[in-house]
C-alpha cells in the first residue's frame, strides 16, 4: 500500500529571524541643562565634550558621564 503524495504545510519564519529594532537617538544635553541620576539625585550640567560625555554639578560633587546616558534623564 502506497500513500497518495501529501503537500507540506508551510510553517511561519522564527519569531527570532526578527530584524534588530534601531537603537534610540542619544539625549543631547547643553550646559545649565537640570538633570535626574538614578544614583546621584539631581544635578546640573556643567560642560559638554560634543556627543561623547558631559560633567555635571552635583551638589558639590562633579561626575563625568560617558555615552549612552543611561541613568541620565533631562528635567
């Protein structure tokens, strides 16, 4: 006894064959810009270094952060 050919069922692609989502624009920060720290509370910006980091005031305590500005958020 033979079977009769069958047609194949055509399955969806991967869920993982997804194209990778662009990464979202870097925050530009200009001096005198207030800002939040997860870590150190709020601050004020003090310098910037073009796209790659800038200094900030906090309360006395200054701290250089380096792109991508993670823990960063402007007020």
């Amino acid at each position: 006894m033979t079977r009769p050919p069958s047609t194949r069922r055509h399955l969806p692609g991967s869920p993982f064959n997804v194209p990778a989502k662009p990464a979202p624009p870097v925050e530009q920060f200009e001096v005198g810009d207030r800002v939040s720290h997860d870590q150190y509370g709020l601050g004020r910006i003090i310098g910037v270094e073009g796209e790659e980091a800038v200094l900030i005031d906090f309360a006395g305590q200054t701290g250089r952060f380096l792109t991508p500005f993670s823990k960063l958020s402007k007020l």
